[in-house]
C-alpha cells in the first residue's frame, strides 16, 4: 500500500499544517485536541512522521495511536465523522489526487478502527457502533 513515489516530503507536511488548522479552528474538535496537546509543533512532527510511513513507507513513525485515543474522554461517533469531513475538506484541495485519494482511504480505515477500539476499550459490555462516513 505505502509508496516512496507517491508524494514529497513537502506534500505530507502542507497536508498536516493544513488539517490541524482546520482542526484547531474548529469548534468541537480544537477545544478536545487543545485539552491534550500541550506541544503543537511536536504532535505536528509526529503526525508528518506518521503520514510518512503510512503513505510512503518511511518507517519514522514508532507510536501507539490506540492508546493515546482510548485515554481521551468523551469522543463519540460524531467526533470521528467531524474529523474526517475536516480531514476531506483539506485532501480536496490537494492538486496530487493520487496522495489524496489515498490519504482519505486510509483516514477512513484507520479511524473506523480507533472508534472500534475506543468502544471495545471503554464499554467492553456493549456492541461497537459502526462508524459510516460516506
Ligand atoms: C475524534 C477523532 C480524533 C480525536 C479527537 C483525536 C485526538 C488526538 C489527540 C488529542 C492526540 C494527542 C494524544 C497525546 O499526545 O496524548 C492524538 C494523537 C494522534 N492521533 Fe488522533 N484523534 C482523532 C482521530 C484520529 C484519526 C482518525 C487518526 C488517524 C487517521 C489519528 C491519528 C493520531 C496519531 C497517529 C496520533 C499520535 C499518537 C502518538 O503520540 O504516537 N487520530 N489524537
């Protein structure tokens, strides 16, 4: 799935720089992620190098999102939908559609999986809700 051609380094950080402005202006989900972040430059770092290695392969990203999520209270299903509508918005402006369509499809899977996970972690008693985001 992850190719080196795909995009430049350039690209994946634009692309970062400009959802997190989307995120941190937004009303719903700034405030959660200005709750947690206390280093904005760095989690900026950490997200370039996670695109990095899911897109290009380039093996920089060594964390563990599962956790870091499942410790955050409050997040519901609307929260998910919210982060990848604000997340389409930003690969729809891409002029790379390559890049774009495939940052939106792992987006998609990968936040299907953490709201799954999320669920199964803090109400282990109750089927997980799917998360349908067209
Ligand atoms: C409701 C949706 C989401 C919220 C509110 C959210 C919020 C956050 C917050 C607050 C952090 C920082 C946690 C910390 O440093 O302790 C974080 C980290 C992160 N998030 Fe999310 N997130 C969401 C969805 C996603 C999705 C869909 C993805 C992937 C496509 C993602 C990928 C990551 C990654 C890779 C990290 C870095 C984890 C690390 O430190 O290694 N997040 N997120």
């Amino acid at each position: 799935m992850a190719r080196p051609d795909l995009c430049t380094p350039e690209e994946i950080r634009q692309l970062v720089d400009q959802f997190y402005g989307r995120i941190q202006a937004d009303a719903v989900l700034g405030p959660v992620f200005d709750q947690h972040i206390d280093d904005w430059p760095l989690h900026l770092d950490i997200m370039v190098r996670f695109w990095s290695s899911i897109l290009l392969g380039a093996g920089t990203y060594s964390g563990t999102p599962m956790p870091k999520h499942v410790a955050l209270p409050g997040l519901d299903a609307a929260m998910f939908h919210r982060w990848l509508d604000l997340f389409h918005t930003t690969t729809s402006e891409l002029p790379n559609r390559d890049m774009a369509n495939q940052a939106d499809e792992l987006a998609r899977r990968i936040a299907r999986s953490l709201w799954f996970g999320y669920q199964m972690n803090r109400e282990p008693n109750r089927m997980p809700q799917e998360l349908n985001h067209e």
